[in-house]
C-alpha cells in the first residue's frame, strides 16, 4: 500500500497489527517458497520473472563477458608489424598497488641509448588484485585486462608471467572488447608508429614473432642475393610481401624511393647518364642512379610497385652487388624512364643504410628531375 | 525375523538351537540391518535437504558428484572422515569425547521401535511411543555434555539454548501424543497403525467402513490439532528452522559443535538428520497411518502370520514393499514440509520461542486433550461409564457427534488462543518501538 507524503510516495506495510491473525501470513509464506519451489525446474532466461532457475551451470555454460570486465592484465602488440605497443614508460609498474610489475626498459646495443620498448615485462599473476590501475594509466594502451579467469594452477611459480606469455595481439583484444580498442585506436597506434621509428633492428617486436621476422629478413636478403637482377620482377619472391613489407626501415625506403620515382617521372625524357653524372661525389649515390638507369634499361617499368619492396635484400653486400651489375646494364641505355620500384628494390636492409641510400636517391632522383626540367 | 532364523537353523538344518541363541541372532541381524539404514538415510537426507531447498531458491544444488549428485553425500563423507579431530586444550577431554556418542546413540535407539511395514517392527513394545519420546530426550544430555565440555562461550550457550528448547517443546509434543493414545487406548506403536485402517473413518470407530487403509488420524479434528502441535514440536525437537536457535551460525557459530571438528562434528550431523528422520516417521506413524493405505491391509491378510500360517509368502513380500512404500513417502513428504519451512520461515528469537511453546501450544494441547475425552466419550463409551444417552445412537451418528463437537471446541479454542497470542505479541511489539524511540530519539 503505497501513501503520499510531502516528500513523495511512501510503502506502507499493513501489518495487520491489532487483528486477528490465526496463521494466515505463514501460510503466505509458505505459498510463496511453494511457487518458487515449483517454477523452479524451468530455466529462467528471462530476468525480468522471478520464478525459474537462474543457475548457469558453469564449465558447461559460460556467461558473455562484459567489454569492460577485467581480470589479469596482458600486453599487446600490433599484429601487422608485430611491434609491441608498451615502451617501457614504467607509469604501470609505479602505480601498481601490490608493485607486482617489473619492467627492463631496451637500450640499443650498439649507441647504449633508451629504445622506448620494454626487453622483460614481469607481473606476478598471484600477488595481482585485479584493480586495472596499470590499464587506466599507461599511456600507450599497451596493457590491457584480459578476460581469461581460468588460471588456477597448482604451481605458484607459473604465475609470475613473463612478457613472451603476457603477449596478446591486438586482434585478439578487439576480439573481446571491440568498442574500448576503438576508444583508444587512433592515437596508440599514432603513438606506436612514433615508437617504431626509434626502434633498432628487432627490438619492441613481440617475442614469439621477432625470431620469425630475423629468419624472413635472412631468407629474403639470400633470395636478393641469388637472383639479383630478376629481382624486381620475380614472380616467387611476390607472396613474401606481407611479411616484410612494414618493418619501418623499409617503409622509410619505400617513401624515399616514392618520392624519387615522383621526381623522375617527371623527368622522364633525361638520358640515363644524367643522374650518373650528376651525383658523382658518392659512391653509393652514383650505384644507385645506376641501379635507376639499369630499371629504366631493362623496360620493366610496368612492374606493380609493391612486389620490389618486398625484395629489399637485407645484405648491403647483396645490395651492392645488384647495384653495379644494375649499373652496368644502365650504361648500356639510352634514355628510358626511371621506375621507382628498383630503387626500393636495392634498399639495403640496415635501416641507416637504408635510410642514406633512399635520401641520397631521392637527392638525385630531385636533381635529376631539375636537370630535366631545366634542359 | 527370529521365526524366520528358528525355520532355517532348527527346520532346515535341525540343529535344535535354544531360543535364547535364536533370539539372539534374529536380533543381531535386525541391528545389523538398522545400523545400515540409519546412516544411509542420514546421507539421502542431507542431498534431498540441499536439493530441495536450492529449487526453492531457485537454485539447482549439488549435482556434479554421480547422477545428479546422488554421490554428494558419500564425498562429504569422505571429506568428513579425512578432517583432523581437533580438541581444544581446554577442553574436558573425556566429556567432550563421549558427548558425540551419548547424542547418537539414542536415535539408533528409537530405530528399535519403529515399524516399517505390517509386521516389520524390531520390537513390538507396548509402550512403544512412551519408549520412543523418552530415549529422544537422552540426546539433550549429550548436547549439555558437548557444550560444557568444549568451554566455549558459545558451545555453552548453544547447549542451554538447546536443552531449554528441548524441555519445553517436549512437553507440547507428549501432550499432543496424549490425545492420540486416549483415542487410541494403547501406547504400541503397532497398535497405533492398526487403529487407522479404513477410509476418512477408522474402522475402530464405525466398524462398518471399509479398509483401505486410511482411516488416518490427520482426518479428525482431534488428530488435526494434535498433528500440528507435535509437528511444530518436531521441529524444535529437531532444531529445524525456523527453531535453530542452538545452533543459529550467525549468532552463536555452530552452538554446541562449535569446537568440534572431523568425524565428531559428522556424528553430531549423523545424530540429527537421524533424528529429523525418526519425527518425520513418527509424525507419519501417528497421524497419517505409517504403512496404511490402499491394499496394504488386503495383502497382508493373504500373507503368512501368526494368525494365518497358510497365507503365501509372496503376499508378504508384496505387503511390506507397498507397505515400506507407503511408509517411506510420507516420511519423505514430511521431510520435504520440513524443508519447505526452512526455506520460507526466518529463525526465531529465544523468547519468541519459549512464548509460543509455553502461551500458545501447550494451551492448545491441554484443549485437544479434552477433546479428544469427549471423542472417545462420544464415540465408545456407553451406560456402563454413565453416558447412556448416546447408547440408542448408530456408531455413524456417534462418530459424527463426536466430529461435530471436537471440532467446535478446537477451532473455537484456536481462534480464541490465537488471537490472545496475537494481542500479547503486539503489546510487546509496541513496547519494543518504545524502548527504541526512548534508546534512539528517533520518531
Ligand atoms: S591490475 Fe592492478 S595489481 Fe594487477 S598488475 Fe595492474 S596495477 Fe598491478
Ligand atoms: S605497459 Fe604502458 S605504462 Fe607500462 S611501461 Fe609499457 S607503455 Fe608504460
């Protein structure tokens, strides 16, 4: 019985008090748990009816997870580079209530410097509690709740993960909470392509690829080394393109080289010893103008732009050798347009290299075009 | 049993054995056999308990352990006997070890008395029911015993809490018995379940009803009240919700078990489902005829007995399983009231307790007892005791006089009692809000 007040509506219980009651509200009672006893051996999937049950018989029927349910925290990593978003910024590990996170930040082997990635991640499952600190702070969105909660085990040592166990990709984390990931998406991964570009060689690339890619890289560069100038139209080497495509340096290699390709094109009518000539200061530089030539030589220009950047030889050895072979079959031509696909098609694997030899093409390929432009 | 041990050892074999070695193996079988099923039911009791009053919570219960965790009970077990036996250091070892024993060994006792079947009784007592009530209150010692000896504040308060509760609640449970063994004129409890063959009617009363084995005492208003008195006594007896109060976990742990631990805690648990057995087959005994039912009677006749050694012995077989049948469903049926109760009642305060045992149900059975004076007034006695006047009447006439008159007194008596009690529980309701609003200052 509902009555009004000044404050709004109040339940009121008529307790019947002062009348009589011979047994009649333990009947009620009784009629109550009667109808629920009854209704019970339906299932009730409706949650708006109270009779029935609602038991989920666990290991057999399992509830859909909630987006935003947490459990343990995982890092991810990017599945086309298969580049680790975490940079080891450390902002998880000091914020961790029961400081169950230990990072060792990566330096490069070679200058000794910080790399923004992160060569252990440590967390202690077993002395985690859950709370979802380390996912709210981390700047990069690389560590994310997990929604697996089946962990027990009867050996406390395998809950200390270790960063090889603790690597999740990013498919698998849109694949249990879509809408969060496209929260965040845009800006980690603007964040991660900043990383990428100050990451040596295999470092920040999650554990259980990063001896894949080493492997692809080697094979690639012997296969550039065996068959050097077929390379840029070798149909076999093709299907490897995925691969080995992303790995940053090659990126940087293929802008270069794009932007060489743009300035050639528009120099299309100058003879093939002009950019030789133009650049004779570099050794390099002049190979690669040669190697341009020798494309041009060849009339493959119609080649599809993406196969050559998945030839990039890994070996600067290999690299060289394609480019005076190139170069010798330039000599021999006369004029033809230079395609861009064989100056990506030489970058040398070691990214400085690479990065030198793409800048040092686009500079010719740019004085060239001026020379053309200008005569 | 000791007919069937006497054919075999002295007929068959012929060894010529005395009776008293006859008697002596008939009855070791028999407690072999009892000793088997007290513990068996005990187990059965605890799943039914936890599946039914899951459903009533809809729930689903235990049923991962075998088929629908029919296993359950045996893997508590197991679990049960692997758990250390822990003493406190100052406890009274001795007491606190015997005290277990002295709570279980009176329900394997009351096992002697109960009859399952048409002539499957251990003894045929004739003061069967007296025998029964009596051994059940030497479990009250044993509790006392347990929380004395653990010297546990709360062992000790669960063990007076429980030994009051028994005492008063005895006393409305015999009571209520008292009526029943007036009509019955017997304290057998074989008597008491050959009085309620026929059908609505007894055929004790009204000869001229036909036998089908429900002329239940739950049919009369005398039976009816005493059935509800003794089974709200049954409760408490058997520390069911909502009269747990011994052993109420939020207030008290565990009562008197609190310091116990192992298989002593599991002979605690043994020692009361047991007994929640025994009053949910005494109360089917009593009041809704134990093994009586449809077709019992007829079989049984057919069967070899004392009276009639030329029956077929097939007829025996057939009459004690109907008759066990029957039996155990009601058993069962008031097992599961009890489970219901469980589930919808809250606990009890102590002297919410006391004021309905004491105001409220001994009142009524003190009225039922009176009623059922005037039932067997009315419907055996005759000039020879002073009542000539109902002499003329038919026994249907009688019986219906007797219905008509009982009923009146008991309903009139309910509904006076009920209300006084209401009236009482709302006075001290409205003093309760008094001391509260003086305790809080609040409106
Ligand atoms: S969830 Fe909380 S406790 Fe666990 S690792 Fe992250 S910050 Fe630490
Ligand atoms: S997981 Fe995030 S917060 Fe932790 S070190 Fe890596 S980038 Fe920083």
């Amino acid at each position: 019985m509902t009555t009004e007040t000044q404050h709004g509506s109040v339940i009121v219980m008529d307790r019947r008090r002062g009348k009589l009651r011979a047994g009649q509200g333990l009947l009620q009672g009784l009629r109550v748990v009667w109808d629920h006893w009854a209704g019970s051996f339906r299932k009730n999937d409706n949650f708006s009816k109270i009779h029935g049950t609602f038991t989920v018989e666990y290991p057999e029927e399992r509830l859909p997870m909630p987006q935003a349910y947490r459990n343990m925290p995982v890092l991810l990593f990017d599945d086309e580079s298969g580049h680790e978003l975490c940079t080891g910024c450390y902002q998880c590990q000091r914020i961790c209530p029961p400081q169950v996170i230990h990072i060792t930040q990566a330096k490069d082997p070679v200058t000794g410097k910080m790399v923004p990635a992160a060569t252990e991640f440590i967390i202690e499952y077993d002395a985690c509690m859950s709370c979802g600190f380390c996912a709210e702070v981390c700047p990069f969105d690389s560590i994310k709740m997990d929604h697996v909660y089946e962990l027990s085990t009867a050996n406390r040592a395998s809950l200390t993960m270790r960063k090889a166990q603790l690597n999740r990709s990013i498919s698998y984390y849109t694949g249990i909470a879509p809408g969060l990931w496209a929260e965040v998406q845009a800006g980690a991964m603007k964040k991660l392509q900043g990383s990428i570009k100050r990451r040596p060689d295999v470092i920040g690339l999650a554990a259980s690829l990063t001896e894949k890619i080493k492997a692809r890289r080697l094979e690639l560069a012997a296969a550039a080394a065996a068959a050097p100038a077929a390379a840029a139209v070798s149909a076999p080497a093709a299907p490897a393109a995925p691969a080995a495509k992303l790995t940053p340096e090659e990126k940087a290699a293929k802008l270069a080289a794009m932007k060489a390709a743009n300035a050639n094109k528009g120099a299309a009518p100058a003879p093939a010893e002009a950019p030789v000539a133009l650049s004779p200061a570099d050794a390099k530089a002049a190979k690669l103008a040669a190697i341009k030539a020798a494309n041009a030589n060849k009339g493959a220009a119609p080649a599809p732009a993406e196969a050559p950047v998945a030839l990039s030889p890994a070996d600067a050895k290999a690299a060289k050798l394609a480019a005076i072979k190139a170069a010798n079959a330039a000599k021999q031509a006369e004029a033809a347009p230079v395609s861009v696909e064989t100056a990506v098609a030489t970058a040398p694997l070691d990214a400085k290299a690479a990065r030198l030899a793409a800048i040092k093409a686009a500079n010719a390929a740019k004085l060239a075009a001026e020379q053309g432009n200008n005569e | 049993m000791q007919d069937v041990v006497n054919q075999v050892i002295n007929t068959s074999f012929g060894w010529g054995w005395p009776s008293w070695a006859i008697a002596l193996i008939g009855y070791l079988i028999v407690a072999a056999l009892l000793f088997g099923i007290a513990p068996f039911q005990m187990l059965f009791l605890t799943l039914y308990e936890r599946r039914a009053i899951a459903r009533m919570q809809d729930r689903i219960g235990p049923n991962r352990v075998g088929p629908e965790g029919m296993f359950q009970p045996l893997a508590d077990g197991v679990k049960i006997f692997t758990k250390e036996d822990i003493v406190p250091t100052a406890a009274d070892q001795w007491v606190h070890f015997i005290a277990p024993c002295v709570v279980v060994a009176p329900t394997m006792f009351m096992f002697a008395v109960l009859p399952w079947g048409p002539g499957m009784v251990p003894v045929d007592m004739n003061l069967g029911l007296l025998f029964f009530f009596a051994i059940s209150s030497v479990s009250a010692v044993g509790l006392m015993m347990a929380g004395w000896a653990s010297s546990n504040k709360f062992a000790l308060v669960g063990a007076m809490r429980a030994v009051a509760q028994m005492v008063s609640y005895e006393i409305p449970a015999v009571l209520s018995l008292l009526a029943i063994v007036l009509v019955t004129g017997s304290l057998s409890i074989v008597e008491l379940i050959n009085y309620q063959g026929g059908l609505f009617i007894s055929t004790r009363d009204v000869a001229s009803v036909p036998d089908w084995g429900l002329g239940w005492f739950i049919f009369s208003p005398v039976g009816f009240l005493a059935f509800i008195a003794f089974f709200i006594a049954a409760l408490a007896e058997g520390e069911r919700t909502p009269f747990d109060i011994p052993e109420a976990d939020s207030e008290i742990v565990a009562g008197y078990m609190t310091e116990y631990s192992g298989m002593k805690f599991g002979l605690f648990y043994l020692a009361q489902y047991v007994l929640n057995f025994l009053l949910c087959a005494i109360t089917s005994i009593i009041f809704f005829g134990g093994w009586q039912g449809p077709g019992v009677g007829w079989l049984y006749a057919q069967a070899i007995t004392p009276v009639n050694p030329q029956g077929g012995w097939v007829f025996n077989v057939l009459a004690g399983v109907l008759g066990v049948f029957y039996f155990l469903t009601k058993t069962y049926g008031f097992f599961f009231v009890m489970v219901w109760i469980r589930g919808a009642y809250a606990r009890l305060r102590i002297d919410q307790l006391m004021d309905f045992g004491w105001k409220f149900l001994i009142p009524l059975t003190l009225v039922n007892i009176f009623s059922a004076a005037i039932w067997v007034g009315l419907t055996k006695w005759g000039a020879a005791d002073g009542l000539a006047f109902v002499e003329g009447w038919s026994p249907l006439v009688r019986w219906a006089a007797a219905f008509g008159v009982t009923l009146a007194l008991n309903l009139g008596a309910y509904l006076f009692l009920a209300r006084i009690f209401a009236q009482s529980q709302d006075e001290r309701a409205r003093q309760d809000d008094d001391v509260l609003e003086q305790l809080t200052n609040v409106a």
